[in-house]
C-alpha cells in the first residue's frame, strides 16, 4: 500500500520541477522572463488540532504580455496530513493602459486534504491595478473526490465518490498605501481565495500584506492572515489565522 500512495505524490513533484525546468528553458529561447517566489507558512484552524507549517515554490514565465506559473505546495509540520498539500498551474494574459493594469487569468488547482481526500478547482477571474487600488473578480468550479484506497475501505460506490459543488464567486479588494513603484509597501486586503485554495464567498480572509523591494531581482514579502466564518450571520466567528513570509527573485 505505500508504493501505491507514494506514487502519486513523486508523479506531482515530478511534474512540478519538470514545468520549472521548462520554464527555465523557454526563458532561454522564447526571451521570457523568469521569476520565483517561495514562501513559509505558519498557523492554525478550526480542524488543524494545533499549529501547523507549510511550504510552497511558485515558478513563473512572462512572455510579452502572457504569464505561466506552477506551484508546489507542502506540509513542513501538519500531523496526519500528506507530505504534498497542492499544485497549481495559472495562465493570464496582461493588457497596460496609461494608468490601469488589467489582466485575465485561467487556473486549475489541486488540494489534497487528507490522504483520503482531494479537492480539485478551476475557473477564471479578471484582475485590475490602477494607483493605490487592486481588485480580483471571478468564478470558480469544485469537485471533492475519495480516492480508489477511501472507496475499498469504506465501500464507497464508484458514482457517489465525487460531489460536485455549484459555482463559486472569487473577489479581492487591496488598498496600498503607497504608489506601486515604491521601494516598500503596506496593504490592506479582504478576500476568499489564496494561491492553493478558494473558501467559500461567505468566509472571507482578512489580510495585511508588506513588500520590501531590496533589488530589481529581490524582493521580500510578509503577511498574515485572519480567517473569518459565516460573515453573513448576524456575528460572524473566527477560523484560523497564518503568517506567511517568503521572496520573490526575478531573474
């Protein structure tokens, strides 16, 4: 049985450093430009039974005005949870006017909640920049899935081991304090998704963001989170929180 769950998990991996290779290499031949961003998280949630940490490897490759990115993501510290958390892979196309930044992005992402578990998301949003402003609108579609290990040990027919839930409405709203071009910012943002995962549009996530560029290729980022349940009740309650600090280095 472990040969067989560690398949999948060395096949994902694999897929993953081979896009990052061939990002690379497209870098070289296409005149792209390459970038990567790593970050460290650290929190807890309602069901997390304590604190855990997580990892994750973004790599990127802008072309012209088209951008490809696959990440990575991994339990560092989460007991009982797999060693691979998720994947993602995202394609935008970015379009500049004189003062506005505006872009459409289309996404597949993967999450693996338990060893049991998966949940698969796709959709897409429209993005938009404009002075101290950012805004995230779009939609998005899920399916929770049981693998073949969770149908054999809980007799689970092959028809009813996926749910496919309705569509779900995306959004963020960012306010920066400072001009986009500055050496540092402070942001302050509400939100429902993050880079592996999309929450449902009533529990949204409360986020404060900070970005210190220390060199045309570096740049160190810092943010934590305040997850929120059931913003429509008439008290909406806590969920979890997390801390997140990486870099993104542009080649």
């Amino acid at each position: 049985m472990k040969s067989q769950e560690s398949a999948p998990k060395r096949s994902i991996t694999g897929n993953v450093i081979l896009v990052s290779v061939l990002l690379h290499l497209a870098a070289g031949s296409l005149a792209g430009q390459t970038n990567v961003r790593f970050y460290t998280e650290a929190g807890e949630y309602n069901v997390s039974r304590g604190m855990y940490i997580r990892s994750a490897v973004i790599p990127g490759l802008a072309i012209k005005r088209n951008l490809i990115e696959a990440g990575l993501e991994t339990n560092v510290y989460f007991p009982s949870k797999p060693a691979i958390s998720g994947f993602s892979l995202r394609t935008s196309k970015i379009f500049t006017g004189e003062k506005t930044k505006f872009s459409i992005e289309l996404f597949w992402i993967t999450n693996f909640s338990s060893t049991l578990l998966s949940e698969k998301m796709w959709g897409a949003d429209c993005k938009m920049s404009r002075n101290h402003f950012e805004m995230t609108l779009g939609i998005n579609f899920d399916w929770y899935s049981f693998n073949r290990k969770a149908e054999k040990l809980y007799s689970i027919d092959r028809d009813a081991a996926t749910v496919h839930e309705t569509f779900n409405a995306l959004y963020s709203f960012t306010y920066r304090f400072r001009g986009i071009d500055s050496k540092w910012n402070l942001g302050l943002t509400i939100t429902d998704y993050d880079y592996f995962g999309i929450n449902q549009e009533t529990n949204p996530i409360l986020r404060i963001g900070f970005n210190y560029k220390v060199s045309r290729h570096l740049n160190l980022v810092a943010e934590g989170n305040y997850l929120c349940a059931g913003i429509t009740n008439f008290a909406f309650g806590y969920f979890g929180f997390n801390l997140k600090t990486g870099v993104i280095w542009n080649f």
